[in-house]
C-alpha cells in the first residue's frame, strides 16, 4: 500500500513536470500549474520519504536558482515600498522553492531530464508549428515580393500573436533549449523527426527577430558543429554558408530583419534619447542610453542598492528628470536583469548572479555537459539586454531547467565521490 502511494506520488510529479515544461511555450498560466504540482509534490515526498543530504547547502543556495530568490529577502527588510517588495518577493517565490526538488530520496536527476526535455521538445516542436503554418498561410493571402516574409508584418509580435502574451526573447529561450536538447543529449526520437524539429525551431527564431537569440542561435551551431564534425567539415559547410550569405546578401539587405539586427542593435548600443529607430514614426530611447541612467542611479547607492521593487520606481523618476518620454511612457525597467538586481538589491545582489554562472560554467567545462553550457549561455545572454526573472516566462524557465542541470551536476559529483572512494 505505502509502496503504491510513492509510485502514485513519482507519476504524479513527472505529470507536473511534463505539464509544466510542455506548456512554457504555449501557456504560461498552465506552466504555472505544472511548477505549483511539482512544489506540491515535492513537499509531499519529504513528509513520507524525508529529505536526502545532497551536497553542501552553501553551493545549493549559490548555484542552483535559489540564488536569484536569496537577494529579494534582505531587498524587501529595507525597501521604502514593502508592498511592491512583497509582491516582487511572491512573483520569485518558484525560484526558491523548485530547488527543493534537489532534496528528494524518489526521483533521480535523469529521471527528472528525460521527462523535462520531452516535455519542452514537444510544446516547442507543437507551438513552432502552430506559428509557422498561421505565419505562411498570412503571407500566402497577400501579394509582396518573397522577401517581404522577412518583414515586420510577420515578424517580432506579429509572429507570435496568436499565442497572446507570448515575447520574442521568452520564446527564442525555449526554441533555443529545445535545439540545444536535439544536439546534445541522446534523446530517442526518429532521425526524419529531429531533422524536422531542427528545421522548426531556427525557422521560428528566424521569425521571432530577436538579435540576441540569433547570437545563442549561432554560438549553439557552432558548438554542435565543432563537436561533431572534422575540421574538414566544418570548413567546407562554413565556406557553403558564406557563399550563400554574400549571394543573398542584396535581399536581405531590403528586409526588416537586416535593418533590425544590423542598423537598429547599432542603434541601441550608441546614446539615443527620443530618436528614431526601425520605426521611423515613433521616436524611442536606446538600450544605452537606459543601461547609463540604471548605472547612474547605481552609483548613488551601490552597496545596499533601493531595496525590493525600488527598480522601476527610480528609473522612471530619472527618465523624466531627463526627459525621456519614450521611456516613461512605455515604463521601462532597466533592460539588464544584472543592472537590475544591481539597483535593487547592491552589488552583492549582481555579483551573486555572476558567480552562479561562473561557477556552473566551470562544473559544464568539467563534466564536458555543453547542455548545461548550452542552458547558461543561453540564460546569460538574455539577463544581459532583458530583465528576463520579472516575468513568469523566465521565472518558470530558470526554476525548471536550472534545477534539472543542478541536480545532474550534483549526480555526477557524488558518483564521482563514490568511484574515489571505492577506489
């Protein structure tokens, strides 16, 4: 009977995580369910298993996702705005909890991955499609020219309206992970499958018209590619590429995509405050110029920083100090998620999420895990132009996946302690 209860509770948590994973690119409230059941279903299992020593809580607190939930604690002791703080606070609360998982007797960490990655394989493989079938069948019912596909009518928000809510950069998250998944762990789908789904995802990022996604895209191609191919190879297919781009290069160039990768990051990367950018009716304000108010505010305050849910507050009352209209309107936050934590929480707070990712980076390159590469890579360079943990999208992402890397990091090493041991 006690035996049946433990199997109900183990079937029941890969339900959760499939539930949780698979709908992170199609639904974030029914992600949320999943991550709720899992929370649920851990807690359940310390009560009939107990709790399973894993590793020193010191690393656990500063490498697993616990680490983005710690700062908001001693942020909200000092914030001027203890309701905005606590709200901050229940908004991050997945990141502190998921961790727990880590703590678990019943279920192992492959266990844990394999269903994790079915799960976001097929919800990207299933929303990918959705989007590209509605993007082709938009574009078949007009008459522009074949390179007006690459324009912002299909691109960017338009690619993924409907699937409401949904962001560029959120999106590109998921589709990256899952091709990171394709290319480095030795998942059992058919070879016309993974080709399939290959060629779903890059034309999905395509569309999506995130830049800094296309960079993750071209580092995680590279990395397959050196990984896998001779060097021979991997010249000839890098000279083929080049080939192609120079011939197409002259379209492109016509293209809203090549405008906005090109011209508008040069744009974003220079100080600009009500200027035009690739919508030339509407003037905005650049990254930059942003990312300079945040590190302004900084220098005010940069040991303790303003407290939780201080951030958006101060930005917008320097934005208008400065006049930057596009900034207070749209009331943007510092679109830097280490800048961010920087305001919010002082430098501990910023140097607490970099020594997470140095670290693990070391574990990745130790253990040779390029998924686990392929995750910090992928989550490093979006905190950099997003502040990615301020929506249920990242949120949910970092507490599932940078659980699941912990916990197999964890495996290894104490397998690792083991074989020494016996040794």
């Amino acid at each position: 009977m006690i035996q049946n209860k433990f199997n109900i509770l183990k079937g029941l948590t890969m339900v959760c995580i499939v539930i949780a994973t698979f709908f992170l690119p199609l639904k974030t409230s029914f992600s949320n369910i999943g991550l709720i059941g899992l929370v649920v279903t851990t807690l359940l299992s310390f009560g009939l298993n107990g709790f399973r020593k894993n590793g020193k809580l010191g690393f656990f607190l500063l490498f697993s996702p616990m680490v983005f939930f710690l700062p908001l604690l001693w942020g909200w002791i000092y914030s001027p705005l203890k309701a905005d703080a606590f709200h901050e606070l229940s908004k991050y609360v997945f990141l502190g909890l998921t961790p727990l998982f880590l703590f678990r007797k019943d279920i192992q960490a492959n266990t844990f991955r394999k269903y994790a990655s079915y799960g976001l394989l097929a919800g990207s493989f299933l929303s990918g499609l959705l989007l590209l079938i509605i993007n082709f069948y938009n574009f078949s019912q007009t008459s522009y020219p074949p390179h007006w596909l690459l324009n912002h009518t299909f691109t960017s928000f338009n690619f993924l309206k409907p699937l409401s809510g949904m962001h560029p950069i959120y999106m590109g998250m998921y589709f990256a992970l899952a091709l990171s998944i394709l290319f480095f762990t030795p998942i059992k789908l058919p070879k016309i499958l993974k080709v399939l789904a290959f060629v779903i995802f890059s034309l999905s990022i395509i569309f999506l018209a995130s830049r800094i996604i296309y960079g993750v895209l071209v580092l995680l191609v590279l990395l397959y590619l050196i990984h896998n191919l001779s060097f021979k190879s991997f010249a000839v297919l890098l000279t083929g590429t080049l080939i192609l781009a120079v011939l197409g290069f002259s379209t492109l160039q016509k293209t809203y995509l090549y405008n906005k990768t090109v011209n508008g990051t040069l744009w974003e990367l220079q100080e600009n405050v009500g200027t035009y950018n690739t919508n030339q009716s509407m003037r905005v304000d650049s990254r930059w110029s942003r990312w300079q108010v945040a590190v302004d505010l900084i220098k005010e305050k940069p040991i303790l920083g303003y407290g939780g849910g201080t951030e958006n507050e101060v930005l917008l009352e320097e934005y208008q100090r400065r006049d930057m209209k596009s900034s207070v309107e749209n009331e943007y936050n510092a679109h830097n998620q280490f800048l961010g934590f920087w305001l919010r929480f002082g430098v501990v707070g910023s140097l607490l999420m970099l020594v997470y990712f140095f670290r693990n980076a070391i574990t990745a390159f130790r253990y040779q895990n390029l998924l686990f590469l392929s995750f910090l890579t992928i989550l490093f360079w979006s905190l950099m132009v997003e502040n990615v943990l301020d929506r249920n999208m990242g949120i949910n992402f970092v507490a599932l996946f940078g659980t699941l890397f912990y916990a197999e990091f964890l495996a290894k090493e104490s397998k690792d302690l083991a074989d020494e041991t016996t040794s």
